[in-house]
C-alpha cells in the first residue's frame, strides 16, 4: 500500500510538471527548469551525507567507542542483512535521529545525545531500526527524485512571474496566478505527501528489523515530548523531512509537516503489535 501511494504521488508530481511546463515555457522552458532543478538536487543526493552530518557536528563512533549506539546498530545490521552504515552521534539534546546516504553501500545512521539518554535499548533498536529502514528503502532517492520535480514546477512559476514563455496565459490573469502561486504549492504538498507515507513505511520497516513495534511505539512518544521541550534552534528546516520526529516549530512548520501526526504513527505500531 505504501509502495502503491508513493508511485500515484509520483506520478501525480510529474503530470503537473509536464502541464506546468507546456503552459509555460514550452518544451524548451520546461527541459531547462528540469535541468536546473534536476543538476541542484544531484548534487544534493551525492554530498548531502558530508553536508548535512557537518551542519549537525556528528562525530563518527566506531566498535572501539564506548557508546552503546554502534553495537546496537550492527546487531540490527547482521539481523537484516544490509551493509554496516557508518554510525554517528550529534551533540544536541533534542531527541531526534536520522539517516543519510546515497545508497545503502554509502548510508549513514546518526542520532542525538538527547536521544541515547532518554530512550533504553529496545526503543533505541526501535528507532535505529527505522532508520535502517529508510536506507533499505532507497527513500534518499526517492525524496530526491520528489524534490527535482517539485523544484522545476517552483522554477517554471518564477518564469511564469518575471514573463518568460506562456504567451497564451498573459490574458488570463486566473490562469497566471494558479500557475505562479497554486502550482508550486500543489508540487510542495505532494512532495511532503511523499516524504508522509515514506515515514509510515519506515516505521513499519523499522519495528520487522528491530523485532519491537510497541517499543519504537514508545520511543515516538517519548520522541513528540522531546521535541517540543528542546526544539533544535541551529538547524536548517528545510532537513526536517529527515528526522524521524520534527525537531524544529515555529512559523508554518505545523501546517506544512513533512511527517504524519505523531498520534497516527504511534497507532499504528501498536496495532501491528496485536495482529503479531
């Protein structure tokens, strides 16, 4: 069901580009705004792990660390068969982690000090399992892939704005404004749809490798008060779609969530629990 609600999302997402894009710049416009859009976030894909583990000061730990966090990823490692991450800790008391990476043969695991201290080892294996899962997934490509045609259809309403191409459209100010304002919003909010159901599916990726729906159940709830109590104030939101739990509040962050209610997620475990 996941799989099938992110293919419809996708498909949705370059539909509405390939519109846009012929309303507005022909096939001209629209191959050099995919181009421009596509170029950013290749190079996002292939560095984002260096450039978002620097932005976070994560310190990488290896076997030989005393942190318990390594040996609890590798058990889930072996158990799932998929390569060993390079794994780090961020010293920062919110309670969040997240995962990076191109591929699962270049993935990165990472979480906060204020994670490993409020959280014993089964909701910690809970929450790393989830991580594991969206490397599994290939959900860095997907998000990608989401972000460069969200991206375009961005760009194609900033050409639409300053009169580049849509001769057609310049005598229908309605038709402008939805093409300016309505299609980059729309792209936006089916690219979070995306990055919605991709979380639901690594929840429940999550709790099969790590063997404990309840407790990643309960490590989310400990997560949502977390949050909200040490909210990450150095941090850039436009990274929230890789926590696990939205480390950052404030503004629109509320109505443009990149992640399902903590609520609905939680439900969900518990229910996967009962039926084994």
């Amino acid at each position: 069901m996941n799989r099938t609600r992110t293919f419809f999302l996708m498909v949705t997402l370059t539909i509405l580009f390939v519109i846009i894009g012929g309303a507005i710049g022909g096939r001209q416009g629209t191959v050099m705004a995919f181009l421009i859009a596509a170029g950013m976030n290749v190079f996002s894909y292939w560095f984002s792990d260096k450039m978002v583990l620097r932005r976070y000061r994560a310190s990488q730990v290896g076997p030989d660390d005393q942190s318990r966090l390594y040996p609890i990823v590798e058990a889930l490692v072996e158990k799932s068969g998929m390569p060993m991450p390079k794994v780090f800790v961020i010293p920062e008391r919110n309670p969040n982690a997240f995962a990076t990476g191109r591929n699962p043969e270049h993935a990165a695991v990472a979480a906060t000090e204020g994670l490993l201290e409020i959280l014993d080892d089964e909701e910690l294996s809970g929450v790393m399992g989830h991580e594991l899962a969206h490397v599994k997934h290939r959900d860095i490509l997907t998000g990608t892939i989401a972000a460069t045609f969200a991206g375009a259809i961005a760009m194609l309403g900033q050409f639409a704005r300053f009169g580049v191409g849509g001769q057609g459209q310049r005598n229908n100010p309605v038709g402008m404004l939805l093409i300016m304002i309505g299609a980059p919003l729309g792209a936006m909010l089916i690219r979070m749809a995306v990055s919605r159901v991709r979380e639901y599916a690594a929840d429940q990726g999550g709790a099969r490798i790590s063997g404990h729906p309840r407790a990643l159940a309960s490590a989310l709830e400990k997560l949502h008060s977390g949050v909200r109590a040490f909210p990450m104030t150095h941090g850039n939101p436009a990274h929230s779609h890789m926590f696990i739990m939205n480390p950052f509040f404030g503004g629109l962050q509320k109505f443009f969530s990149t992640h399902p209610p903590a609520e609905e997620r939680i439900r969900r475990l518990r229910a996967m629990d009962d039926t084994g």
